[in-house]
C-alpha cells in the first residue's frame, strides 16, 4: 500500500466509529498499488432502481439456475459459475465450439445496511436484488413544536 493511503486511513480512523470494514475494504483495494486485474467476464450493471433499491445485473447468457452459485458471507456476495463434468462429455462431438461457457468467479462488497432480497435468472440477465434498510432512526420526520 502506498504511503499516501495509509496516511488518509490513518488520520480518518481517531474521528470515526464503525467504519473499520470500510477501511479495510479499502486497504486492501490499495495493496500492490492497484495492480490487481480485475476480470471482465461477465459483463454486468450496478443499477438504482430506487431511493434504497438496487440491483446486480450479469449477462449470463446460455447459463441456467443449476450453472451458477451465489453465496453471501461477511459483506461479500460471491457469484461464480459450477463446473459440470458431464457438460464436458457432451462437447465430444462438436466440431467448432464458439460459445463456450465460461467459468467465472464475480465478488462484490456490500454495505452492513444493504439486505439482499433475491436472484433471478431470466432472459440471460441474472438479477440479483438488493435493498439499503433505512432505520426508523435516520428516516426524515417532522418535529412537532410545543
């Protein structure tokens, strides 16, 4: 890491409380300066489907439900595809293989407020649903005046 993101981390950790998931996600996005590659495939969409909602979007095409495993443990959504041996079999006859299933392994943070509601895998587009859960506490409200 170089010294310049140790010396950010350093100085915001004395003034803040419950961040330090979020410092050591990005403590380690700094190790070996960012040199990590990031794979491409699949390609896929963050999008905001509301004030508190999103959703993950993979382009998955030629993949089925039993291709494909999501996990979720300690902040992090785990989506890769499962090899099947016996799909390898079945490709003894092609002569030209084009598309070709890839394997692939895909991980994203997610924040301790944000709550996954569900996956789907439809049209080639697996889905996957999330919701930031806004307490009671934080919610806008009017103060009445006595």
């Amino acid at each position: 890491m170089t010294n310049k993101a140790l010396s950010i981390f350093n100085q915001l950790r004395p003034v803040s409380v419950g961040f330090d998931n979020v410092f050591d996600h990005f403590e380690r996005m700094f190790e070996d300066d960012f040199r990590v590659s990031i794979p491409n495939f699949p390609p896929y969409n963050i999008v905001k489907t509301g004030k508190n909602t999103y959703d993950i979007e993979l382009a998955l095409a030629g993949y089925n439900k039993k291709d494909i495993s999501i996990d979720f443990e300690d902040g992090i959504l785990n989506i890769k595809s499962i090899k099947d041996e016996k799909e390898d079999k079945e490709d003894d006859g092609v002569i030209h293989k084009g598309i070709a299933k890839r394997y692939f392994s895909k991980s994203f943070t997610i924040a301790d407020d944000v709550e996954i509601k569900g996956a789907e895998l439809k049209d080639g587009l697996l889905k996957v649903s999330l919701e930031k859960i806004v307490p009671e506490s934080k919610k806008a409200r009017t103060i009445d005046i006595k």
